[in-house]
C-alpha cells in the first residue's frame, strides 16, 4: 500500500527503509572536537547594527555563549548610541529564538488556505526559477515579475534583493519610499538634496524647534544631545497636533491644526521680516528668490492669518519667531509627520525658508535638519547587476528599455492596473505590504489575482499568509553586513554572531542561490554571480573614499568599533549647495516644472469631508517599529492591546467613555479598538498608532486611503503618502 | 551515580531494549522527515509498534489503529502533511515547537539552557548534532535518536561483542528520560491533544509517552 | 479586588471549627460530660485539624519546602501560625490518647491543644493585618477569626452532643453561639462604617461586599436566619430541638465559608495607580 | 542601619522610553509574567496641564521592607548597604509578600511557583557598574544614590509623586524629581 513519495524530502530515507533492525544515525554525528570547541562556553562579544527603519541606528554588542545568543546590548564606542539601546533594541533575544520564527522554506497550496507543505531550499529555487522563466517565456520579458522590498532591514547587503531582480531582466518595480519622501524633495529643491547636521552637534544650538519630531519614541538617542543643550539654555518648543511625550518635556508646547505648520512658519516670516530680524546678506548672497517671496510675504501673509489658519494665537507666533529669530544659532527638526499631507512637501519648503531667512542654514547648532543619505558612500555592489542579454523591458526616456516602475505608495492599484505585461507574480523581501500598505482591502485584493507569490520573512504576518512560497530570513545576528544611518553619521559593521538558525538565509545567499538554479535551468537567464563569502560581498562594498572618510584602511578595521563619517559637524557649511543653480533655490524651477509653485508660499491643506469629519492619525508606537517587535510576548505584555487615543469633549459628543469599543470606519474599511480618553490629541484627531499585534487583524491601514503627499517624485521616484490625512467616523459599539 | 549502579538491569528476556530502540528510532524519523513523509515514517512507525506491541498489548491496539489511519489516499495525505506542520513545523507560529527549552525554560524560547544541558550529553558519548547551532540540540528527532541510540546499547545482543557497560547505558537512558523526555513530552503532548484537528497526531503522541516510559517500567519490576 | 483563595478559605475555616471543638470540650468538662460525645467531638476535631493542614499545602507554589515556612519566627506571623498549628497537631495527639486512656488527663490535653490552636488562628489572623490592606488592617480580623472558632466549634459540639448532651449544657452552648453572632453582627457593623473611611481602598472593599450577591447571602445565612432562629428559641425557652440546631450548623457554616471567601475576595490592597 | 542604597527617578526627564523595563528583562531574561520595572504613566489629570509624564519602579528596597516581615521563610534579607535581596532557592511561593507589598514588585511567576524581584543588580554594584536599568537610561532621569537626610534636603526632591502609594507604608528607598510643566498652546 506504500506510496512512492513523489519528493525525496531531506535527501536519503535509509533508515526508514532498512527496516526496524538496524540503528544508524541521522540527526546526531561523531563529535568534532573542533566545532565543540568553537562552541564553548566562553562568553563572545560581537558587535553588531540594528539594521531598522530608525533614526538612530544603534550599535550593538552581542553576547554569545555556547554558539548561542545570550543577551544585548549597546556598543560604548558608538558615540551617538554612546553603549544603550531602547525598548525594542532591549528584546532581540525574543525575536531570534521565539519558537514562531519561520524555519524553512514552506509552499502554500492553494495560497491563503493556511495548507503548507515545507520544501528544500532547491525545491523553492526551482519553483520559482521555472515560475520565472516560464512567466518570461509567455510574455517574452520578466516585467510580469514585480518586486516590492522597503526597510524591514536596511543592511547594505540586504540590496542583493534588488540585484536578484535586476540580474534576472527587466522587471516591474515598486518605486519611491512611503515614510519621507515629500521632506525629501522639499529639501532637495531647496538644498539640492536631504543633508542635516550632526545630530551630537545640537548641544550648540541656543534654540531648538521639533516640528513634528517624536524623539521620545522615534529617536531616543537624541534625547541626550537635546538635553544638553537645555542645560546650556538652549529652549525647547514642540510643535504637534498630539501632545507626545516629547511634547510633555518642552519650554512651549504648541498644538497646531494638522497640516497647517507651514501657515505657522509664514506667518513667523512675516514678524521676522517686519521686525527686520532677517539675515539679508546670508540669504541674498546664498540663496535665489529670497527677494520675490519676501514679496509674497509683504502681500500674503498676515499674522492674524497665520493665527487663524494653524489656530496658534498671535502672540504665541510672535514669540517664537522672535525667539528663533534672535536666538543665534537656533536649529529645526523637522519630523517625518509632519510631512504627511497633501501639502507636506510644501510646508517643509516654507520651514526651509524660514531656516534660511534667519541664516541659520549651514551654521553649527542650526540648520533645517531632517535627514541625510551622505553617509551612504557604499559601493552597492550587491545591488547592481545588468540585465541578461536580449532582455527585454519598458522604453524609457532615454530611449533605453528598463525596468517598469510603479508606485511603491499605490501598490495595490498600480499593479492591479499593468496591462502590457500585466503583473503575474510578486517577490517580497523586507517588506510586508499586507500590514503596512495603505488601503488593506486592495491589497488582499490584489495579492489575489497573483498566479504567484513569493515573501522573504522571520514572521508570519499578513503578507506571509497571502504568499505562495516563504523562504525563512536571517536576523541580523546571522549575516555579515554593514550600516549607516539616516541621521547620524556612524557607520558600524555587522558581524555573524551565531549561525542562521534552521534553513534560514540572507538576501544575498538566497540572490547567488536562484542565480544558480536560473542558469542550470537555462544557462545565462541570470547574471548574478553564484559564489562568494558574506564577507567577501562586505569587503566589495567599500571603496578608498569611504575608507579614507572613516579613517580606515581595511573595512575589518570596523570590528573594533563603529566610525564616523569625517564631516563637518553643520551641513552645507561650505556653502555649495546641489541645486542646478548652486545656490539655496527659494525660487525654484525645478518645483515649477513639476507643477509645484516655485515658492514656499502656502498651499491649502486638505480638509475634512461631511460624512468623515474626524481625522485619524497613525503615528509610530513606541514598542514597535511598523509591523516589527510589537509581536514579540515581551511588547504583548507591556501593551497587550491597541488604543484609540480620543479627546474626552469628542468623546462626549459620541457618547464613548474610557475603555468603550470603538469602530473606526470610512468609506474603506474600518477597525474596532478600545477607547482611552485623553487631552493629549485635539478635539477633533483621534489616534491609534499602526503596528502588528501578535495574533490580532488590528490593522490601522484598513481606513487608510492611498491619498499621495504633493512631493517625492523628484528624488525618490513617486510621491509620498499622505498618512495623516485620514479622515473618519466614529461609532460606539 | 553510586546509587544507580547499584540497579540490575531488567532481565533480557523482558527487556526488548531493542524493539522499543525501535520505535524511538521510528518515532525520531516521524519528525525529521516531516509532514511530506509521513507515508512512510507512520507504516514504519506502525511495523515497529507491531514488533514491541508482541509483549506489550497496549501498544498494540494503540498501533492497530494508528494503522488504519496510515494507510490513506493521497489527498488524505496531503491534509495530515499540513496539520503536521500547523501543529509542528510552521510557517504560522507553530502549535506545539517540538524543542524541549520552549516547554521547560523560563522563557519559552529555543537554543536555552535544556539546549545545552543536551549537548553535553551528547558529547560525553562523543556525539553531537550535525547542524549544530542551527538547529537546537533539544530538537524532538534529535532526543529519540540518542534515546533510541542508548537504549540499543543497552541491549545484549546488539552489544555482545563491543564489551561495552550495558548498565551505564540503561542507566543514561533513565537518567536522560527523567531529566529530558519525560519532563517536556508531557507539555507538549497536551498542547496537541488540546489543538489536533486528526487523529494520528493524539495517538502518535500516546505511543511516544507509552514508549519512552517502558524501559523505566521495567526498572521497577527489577 | 482579591482574588478566590480555597485552600486558605478551607485551611482557615476548618481550623477554626477543630479548635473551637477542643475549647467547647475544655470549657464543658468543667462538669461530667457524656464520654461518647466527647471522644466522637475530639475524633472530628482532630480529623478536621488533619483537612486543614492539607488543604494549606495546596497555596503553595512549592508545597515540598513548606517545613521551611516555620523559619522566621522573629517577624513573620506565618512562621508562627505554622509553628502554633503543628504544636497544635501534636497536642491533640497528646490529647486524644489521654481521650482514649479511662483516667487520662483529657481536660489538662484538651487546655493545653486549645491553647496552641489559639494562639495558631491569632497568629493566623495577624497574617492578613497588612498596612497595605486596609480591609483586613485591623483589630476586627482576629475578631473575625476567634468569632468562627467559637461559632462553628459551639454548633459543631451543639450537633454531636445534641442527643446526649444536658439541656444545661446545650443551653450553655446555645448561649455562646448566640453571643457569636451578636458580636459578629456588631462589629461587622462597625467594620463597614470604619472601613468606609479608609480611603480609596478601604471604600472599594465596602462598595464590593455591598454589591455582591454572595455578602448578601452571608447575611443571610450567618446573621439573619440565626438571630431568628436562637431569639425565637430564647423567647421561648422550651427543650432543644434538634432540627433547630443543624439548621443552625448548616447556615452558619455557609455563611462562614462565605465570609472567609470574601474576606479575600474583597481585599483592596493599596498599589500604584499611575497609568500601566 | 548606616547605608541605604535607593533610586532617584527624574520625573521631569524621564520620556516613559521603557528601556529600563526592557534592559532589565534583557539582562535576566525573565518570564513574560515578570516586570520587575516597569514605568507607569501619571494620571494626566494629576497636574495642572495634561501630559504625558512618567514614573520608573523597580523593587524600592525599602527601609521597612514588608515583604521580609511577612516571609515565613526567610527569603528576603537587607544588606548592609540597604539593598533588599530575594533568594529564590528559598522561597516556597506563599505570595504573602505579593499581598504586603504596595508597589507589586514581588512577582509570582506560576512557570517556576516562585516570587521574584528585583534585586538591584547587586552582583553590578558589587562590581562599581550601575545597574541595568540606571545603565540604560537614555534620559538619565534614573540614578543610584544613596537615600539619606542630606538628599531629602535638597530642593526638588520629592517622596512620592500623583499615583503612588504613600510612603508610610514602607519608607521606600526612592526619591523623585517631580515633573516640570512648560507652556501649552492649547486648542481645547
């Protein structure tokens, strides 16, 4: 009655099949008395990145005993991590070793049945190669093949995603970046790129403005250098329509109308300018324009404008815009929320203004700061592989074929809508979609219509659960890599402390694996290479500029500690500035171009429909960062449930009282939480904060709309989300 | 230790050392072949049954019936496969993780102090896992091996000629089923008879409590 | 709120009665006594003292090391409880060969084994005389304790002796039962009112007991029906009536198990109430 | 008693990161049960302005330690240094101390049947390092200090803080800096 198994699972089954008699082994060998004592009980310090989607990228030691991960901790030779960690950085051990992690490459038969079978890696790498191949041969190109990959881990290694995609032809690609890319563009029409001071270097400002910046939950490294220049009498304002915890410890706490900050910033211009507290020789010899907007501001701008625009009293305007006028040098942070909204980028734009207008631009202890990629001077070696000969792609401008792109912010719609090839298969790597893409429902539906899926994770999650095979992820304690941040100016290496646990792989492993399998099925349908240590890959990745710009000759050098980035402490204190006219562009024809004004000059903000009058925000949490560390038992037991965060007046009108369920809902979707009543939002914002609760459909993004932010094509390709204007209706359940 | 060696072993001709190294061995493969063999492990697991059920009744009604659930279609197959890995394997947090530190450890979590505690053990016989530091020395398969690999050197026949001490392996076998086996298999075996959605799984879990208690009967008859 | 403790509510309850029994028989030995009774009365006794220790093992979280419980004498009142409990175990040992021996000092036995168990259920109240529990941070818990000993150890010995016993003798037994209960009802009474100014926590443990069905029932059955039952029998003044003494036992005992449940149940322990 | 070794929590600049809570459970690697720190939030109502300010708790090593007056067992002892320790090999799991102490620091944890608490890192401080959850502390709102007149002295040094047991109880071996309000531009 015995079936022939149609696969040899786990290669030979000879002691199966020998019979009962006989004893030989199969899990247990001789002992290596070299690998036993590799493994001893010594305690091992690594040093390792975390490699998340953070400001703060901290360095990390791991202790490693018995080949085994024992606890974490922060590495004192950082010295803007300067040896601690936060909340989430504290519970890696949960992550590596949680017996939920995803072991081994699983195929799921029918997709989204929950029906898995576990496969070898080499039945996954010739499952998909062949989907891969068959897909090129039925519509003679790869663009069926769409990738998404984002920032589950920003290793510099983790690009070999990105050049398994592009080593296999020309493919679809989710472009842009969801987080930040209106801020982004803002300062690059204005800058000529995103460059922020040397985060250590705000001990020297005298004046220091968060706009929308959480650091408390988003950045907590900061905390000390704000501090310390607290003590040094610098004053703190925080201006937010949430009363974060930030926002608790400031000098002046200012509640502003969401998405009007830049009206707040105007109508500080315009005090400043009749007050005559303007930097004209640093603002007329750098920049181009300052003249024709301070024309806007004479015509346009009233302070009792601006107070009835942002809600923010007269007086209070006036304060700070002298304070931060006259406090010399006075520095803004501004925040990745508050770039959120339809006219994000342009308020970014209009808060750049006012960094230039007082001469604070380019000075230590000042500047406009909101992030910075100058420190990623990597060579990217893993990413960029060409296409295989006679590829064929989409005819771009420059008259070459390529990759075909879609909107990384749009996802749902915009492979839903290609037609010529339409989209048949997916690959995910860093990235889970089904719990941080806008509009939930579209994606479920979308995921749907794929003949294929594939998604690279340690967890299961939502994106897991709508994929046809899962191939098991490294954490970070388990490949070689190396980090940069996007604020501060350190960069670490990331070495293996323990081993990849069960049959998971990197990125990078997993790319030089389907390039093998490709070519045996048809040789040279994949240009990556097929061979190479994790290290060796490392090595490629540096170059004599960043080497020399570390002060280092060889990048082992790392292991004895992080670097910093040779720089000098405030950006753009040489004063040569990246836009096409070299100079601050207040006037900028590359915005008119793009159908933006070409002044910071105000630009409506979205406002509230009839039927949803109630605007939810969805800020980070604070034990989690998107979809991650949330659902580690250690977070489910210091917050066990997600709360709607709501203004006891519009509690009162809804009838909701502390510890109601709450729907949540539009036209899109909705969700059911628990009330927490609390002053700490405005009358008419509530706030749940997005995250992944370990066995829980809590998604906030079910209500979110795909709406876009006005900015972010110029520099990442598409524009941003605009997360925070979403509005909605409230009903008690 | 100088009170154990003061134990006789089991008379052989009650022992089956053996057989029961047997169905460990089988028992063992169940897991290290996974769902996708289950083919083949469970009529090999069910034969094994047969041999050591001769002189032990119990586990033989016990293997009649799980017979009659091995001998199934390909479809039927297919859905035991998938149970086995929602119970066992993955990708959705697993049932019941079949690693002896997430049952006994303070954490709840793989690669912990039972993890070790095992792996020295495997080393004093000069053994070790042969991916180790992947995959937890603690592994479900991994433990009914070295069972059975202890029992079988306690049996006389399988040892006559290597002139090794059959006590001292009887001997680790209670001790490493007192401080392993029969410490965690308990908790695991509850979490799949509370969740299982087939019956295999419950009266496979029934053989293997059965099974790596039966030497240590047999000590008690001594 | 507290939470559901059985195997103390068992532990406490059932020792209490097992002593109470042995002081009766002390107290009643005073004069001649049916030596049937006595010896099935110090037989029960001894058997519920054995329920209660038990039932105490199974709070434990490692009831294997509870002989260590006895070593901190100097400040826990656990330590003593347990001491005065075992010493009371021994002494009814002591006690009962002296019940069994014709001649045997039965009453010097029974002296000294009452003495220990009280001592053991003092100590056991000053357990819950927490600063950080103001429903029990109180001379009303001893109250409490010593009141169920002499309730159930007067009903219980009412029962066993209510064929065999003399009229005088149950009457002296109705009496103090009858005391019990009045004290009980008055100091309950004063507790609420007391405990109702005792801040946050002290107000949560009356609007608890208030509000739950089972104090309610505890009224009922440890209070009401009693004070009924024995004024009416008082006012009258006839023979004993059998019925009405187990009616008695059965509420009481109810209402007394019921107490203790909820004096656990009902405790409000000051703690942080800053955000979690 | 001539040393008392105590904490001083920095209400006005501890953020509520919980990286203490976490460092904690990091370097013990503790049950899920166990929070031996833990941060609460103050009641936002408690001050003037609504806020979000926060209080650190770990075990206070108080002067008059209730959970070592209650163990039958003799669990607890009170170094010389003022540091009170619970020996877990000792303690049988009565949860007396659970019930006597104010603050909910002994924990039950029903994996092992034992209480457990935090012990101060005491083998760190033995050492000269801080522990862990000091160490940690971004903010530096949570030092190690030694609890006597001439802190309780200064100005700004509080004993208790809105939603925290009074200290009579127990005479805790921490001292707070209260939360300082700044201005709030308000739209409510």
């Amino acid at each position: 009655m015995m079936k022939i198994s149609r696969r040899q699972f786990l290669g030979a089954t000879a002691a199966v099949t020998a019979g009962a008699g006989l004893f030989s082994f199969e899990m247990l060998t001789k002992l290596d008395p070299a690998s036993a004592a590799a493994d001893n009980s010594e305690t091992k310090q690594f040093r390792n990145v975390c490699p998340r989607n953070c400001y703060d990228t901290c360095g990390q030691i791991s202790f490693v005993q018995d080949g085994m991960l024992k606890k974490v901790d922060g590495d004192p030779k950082h010295g803007y991590t300067n040896g601690r960690l936060c909340v989430k950085g504290y519970t890696y051990t949960r992550r590596v070793y949680s017996p939920d992690r995803i072991k081994y490459p699983m195929k799921q038969m029918p997709r989204g049945s929950g029906n898995w079978t576990r496969i070898s890696w080499d039945e996954a790498m010739d499952t998909i190669a062949k989907k891969i191949l068959d897909l090129k041969k039925r519509y003679g190109s790869t663009l069926p093949i769409c990738f998404d990959k984002y920032s589950g881990n920003f290793g510099i290694l983790h690009y070999a995603a990105d050049g398994t995609m592009s080593s296999i032809g020309y493919t679809t690609r989710a472009v842009g970046t969801p987080c930040w890319p209106a801020g982004i563009d803002a300062q690059t029409y204005d800058f000529g790129t995103l460059y922020n001071n040397d985060p250590e270097d705000m001990v020297n400002t005298k004046y220091l403005i968060l706009w929308g910046q959480n650091l408390a939950w988003t950045a907590i490294h900061s905390l000390p250098f704000a501090q310390k220049a607290r003590e040094n009498g610098a004053k703190l304002v925080v201006i937010d329509p949430i009363l974060t915890s930030t926002a608790s410890k400031a000098d002046l706490y200012i509640q502003i109308k969401p998405s009007t900050d830049g009206a707040l910033a105007l109508g500080m211009a315009r005090y400043i300018l009749d007050n005559n507290w303007v930097d004209w020789d640093y603002a007329r010899a750098n920049s181009v324009g300052f003249d024709e907007w301070i024309d806007y501001l004479k015509n346009n701008v009233t302070l009792d404008w601006a107070a009835s625009k942002t809600g923010v009293p007269k007086e209070i305007i006036m304060e700070i815009a002298r304070e931060y006028a006259t406090s010399k040098p006075a520095s803004m942070w501004v925040g990745y929320g508050m770039q959120r909204h339809t006219n994000g980028g342009q308020n970014v734009r209009i808060i750049d203004a006012l960094g230039v207008m007082t001469g604070n631009v380019g000075k230590s202890g000042g500047g406009v700061n909101y992030g910075q990629l100058e420190t990623w001077g990597f060579n990217y070696g893993a990413m960029s592989y060409s296409a295989p000969k006679g590829s064929r792609g989409i005819v771009g401008a420059n008259g070459k074929e390529g990759d075909r792109s879609i909107n990384i912010n749009n996802f749902a719609h915009d492979v839903m809508a290609q037609q010529d090839p339409p989209v048949k298969m997916l690959w995910l790597a860093c990235r889970n979609p089904g719990g941080q893409d806008p509009d939930t429902h579209a994606i479920e539906k979308m995921f749907a219509s794929m003949e294929f899926v594939v998604s690279v994770d340690s967890f299961f999650n939502k994106t897991v659960q709508m994929s046809d095979i899962v191939l098991p992820a490294t954490t970070h304690f388990e490949n070689w890599d190396v980090n940069a941040s996007y604020w501060h100016y350190w960069i670490g290496i990331n070495e293996m402390a323990i081993q990849p646990m069960y049959e998971s792989k990197s990125d990078l492993e997993i790319a030089m694996l389907l390039s093998k399998k490709m070519n045996a099925l048809e040789a040279g349908s994949c240009t990556y290479p097929t061979s190479g240590s994790e290290q060796e890959w490392l090595a490629k990745e540096f170059n004599a500029a960043l080497n020399a710009s570390l002060g280092i000759s060889n990048y082992k050098e790392l292991s004895n500690g992080p670097r910093k980035v040779k720089m000098p402490p405030a950006a753009w204190s040489d004063g040569k500035f990246r836009t096409p006219s070299k100079k601050i562009e207040i006037h900028s024809n590359q915005a008119e171009k793009n159908g933006l004004p070409a002044l910071p000059i105000w630009v409506e903000e979205m406002k509230a429909p009839e039927k949803y009058p109630v605007r939810l925000m969805t800020p980070h949490p604070q034990l989690g960062l998107h979809s991650q560390f949330q659902n580690l038992d250690w977070m489910m037991a210091a917050n066990p449930e997600p709360k709607l965060e709501i203004h006891p007046n519009l509690a009162a009108k809804y009838g909701i009282q502390e510890g109601d369920k709450v729907k949540v809902f539009n036209d899109l979707g909705d969700i059911t939480l628990k009330a927490h009543l609390t002053r700490t939002t405005s009358e008419n914002v509530v706030v749940s904060y997005e995250a992944w609760y370990n066995k829980s459909n809590y998604n906030v993004n079910y209500t979110v709309k795909a709406i876009p932010s006005d900015m972010g094509k110029q520099a990442t390709g598409n524009n941003g989300l605009a997360f925070h204007d979403n509005f909605v209706d409230l009903q008690k359940v | 230790m100088t009170e154990v060696l003061r134990i006789d072993l089991p008379n052989e001709s009650v022992a089956h050392f053996k057989e029961i190294a047997s169905v460990l061995l089988a028992l063992s493969r169940v897991f290290s072949h996974g769902g996708e063999s289950l083919d083949k492990t469970l009529p090999m697991m069910v034969k094994t049954c047969h041999q050591l059920g001769e002189y032990y009744p119990e586990l033989l009604s016990m293997s009649a019936e799980l017979e009659n659930h091995s001998l199934l279609n390909e479809i039927e197959q297919q859905q035991l496969c998938f149970e086995f890995n929602r119970l066992f394997i993955g990708p959705t947090p697993p049932i019941a993780p079949p690693y002896e530190s997430v049952y006994l450890s303070q954490d709840q979590l793989v690669m912990q102090e039972q993890t070790v505690k095992v792996r020295s053990l495997y080393q004093d016989e000069n053994l070790m896992v042969i991916s180790q530091g992947k995959n937890p020395d603690d592994f479900m398969a991994t433990e009914l091996e070295f069972a059975a690999y202890l029992l079988r050197n306690a049996d006389k026949e399988a040892m006559q000629n290597k002139g090794l001490n059959r006590l001292k392996y009887y001997e680790l076998y209670t001790e490493f089923s007192q401080e392993h086996l029969r410490k965690w298999l308990p908790k695991f075996v509850e979490r799949v008879h509370q969740k299982a959605n087939h019956p295999v799984f419950p009266m496979l879990m029934d053989v293997l409590l059965c099974t790596i208690e039966l030497p240590l009967q047999q000590r008690r008859n001594v | 709120m507290g939470t559901m403790e059985w195997p103390l509510v068992l532990f406490t309850v059932l020792g209490e009665t097992a002593i109470g029994i042995i002081f009766v028989l002390w107290w009643l030995d005073r004069a001649e006594v049916d030596p049937i009774f006595y010896k099935k009365a110090a037989l029960l006794s001894g058997l519920l003292l054995a329920l209660a220790l038990i039932a105490s093992l199974f709070h434990l979280g490692r009831p294997e090391y509870a002989y260590r419980a006895v070593s901190h004498l100097s400040t826990s009142w656990l330590s003593r409880e347990i001491l005065c409990f075992l010493f009371a175990a021994v002494a009814w040992l002591y006690f009962y060969s002296q019940v069994r021996q014709p001649k045997g000092k039965r009453r010097l036995a029974a002296g000294i084994t009452s003495t220990f168990g009280l001592l053991g259920i003092f100590s056991s109240s000053m357990i819950y005389v927490l600063p950080r529990v103001p429903a029990w941070d109180s001379v009303q818990t001893p109250l409490f304790f010593l009141l169920t000993t002499g309730l159930l150890g007067g009903l219980t010995c009412l029962v066993l002796g209510r064929k065999t016993l003399k009229l005088s003798q149950l009457q002296e037994l109705l009496l103090i039962v009858f005391t019990c209960v009045l004290v009980s009802i008055l100091s309950f009474a004063i507790y609420l009112s007391m405990l109702n100014t005792a801040g946050m926590e002290g107000m949560s443990t009356v609007q608890f007991l208030l509000a739950s069905p089972l104090f309610w029932l505890r009224v009922v059955a440890n209070w009401l029906l009693p004070l009924i039952l024995l004024v009416t029998y008082f006012s009258k003044q006839k023979t004993i009536n059998a019925n009405l003494v187990i009616m008695l036992f059965i509420a009481c005992s109810i209402g007394e198990l019921l107490g203790r449940a909820l004096f656990y149940l009902s405790a409000v322990g000051i703690s942080i109430t800053a955000l979690k | 008693m001539n040393k008392q070794l105590g904490f001083l929590h920095n209400s006005e600049k501890c953020v509520g990161c919980r990286g203490c809570e976490m460092a904690c459970k990091n370097l013990y690697q503790t049950d899920i049960s166990q929070r031996w720190r833990q941060v609460f939030q103050i009641d936002e109502n408690a001050y003037p302005l609504p806020s979000r300010m926060f209080i650190s708790i770990g075990c206070n090593h108080c002067s008059e330690p209730q959970c070592m007056k209650v163990c039958p067992v003799g669990a607890y002892t009170k170094r010389d240094d003022g540091i009170v320790i619970h020996d877990d090999n000792r303690c049988i799991g009565c949860r007396l101390c659970v019930m006597a102490c104010p603050y909910g620091r002994p924990q039950f944890n029903s994996v092992i049947n034992i209480v457990q608490k935090c012990n101060l890192c005491y083998q760190r401080v033995d050492k000269g390092e801080k522990p862990a959850c000091v160490a940690s502390c971004v903010a530096g709102a949570l030092e190690l200090v030694q609890i006597n007149s001439s802190l309780d002295a200064k100005t700004g040094v509080l004993k208790t803080l809105p939603g925290l047991p009074s200290p009579s109880i127990t005479n805790p071996s921490i001292r707070f800096v209260g939360p300082k309000q700044g201005k709030q531009v308000r739209r409510d």
